[in-house]
C-alpha cells in the first residue's frame, strides 16, 4: 500500500462565504477535509493529500475570481 503524503493548507474567507466553502471543498470529489479554526476571523484550516494540492489551489482561484 502507498503511503499518502498529507499536508495542510491554512486559509481566510469571507465569512459569510464560509459555510459555502467549507460544502465546496469537501464534497467537490472529496478534495480535503475543512476544520475552521478561528470561526470570527473565518480561518480554517484544510487537511488534503499532496496529490489533491494542485486541484485545490486551482479552485481556490476559481473561488477568488468569483468573490468567494
């Protein structure tokens, strides 16, 4: 069996896009796991496999482009 290299991935959102972001990244094919770490801040953080980093990051700019 493979070993599955993990990583995590800390981010801030608006907060009112926050619950929206979170139903995005885990139930787009199961792309990470969200945990918000500081809710009035809107940080949290995103605990994903290094293979699924590169998918991620090309949401989070779709994300970006669309005000999320």
């Amino acid at each position: 069996m493979e070993k599955v290299e993990e990583i995590t991935i800390r981010v801030k959102v608006p907060r009112s896009q926050l619950a929206l972001f979170v139903a995005i990244i885990e139930s787009y094919e199961e792309l990470g796991v969200v945990r918000i770490t500081h809710p009035r801040e809107a940080r949290a953080e995103i605990y994903t496999s290094a293979h699924s980093r590169e998918i991620l990051l090309q949401l989070f700019y779709s994300l970006y482009q669309e005000g999320i």
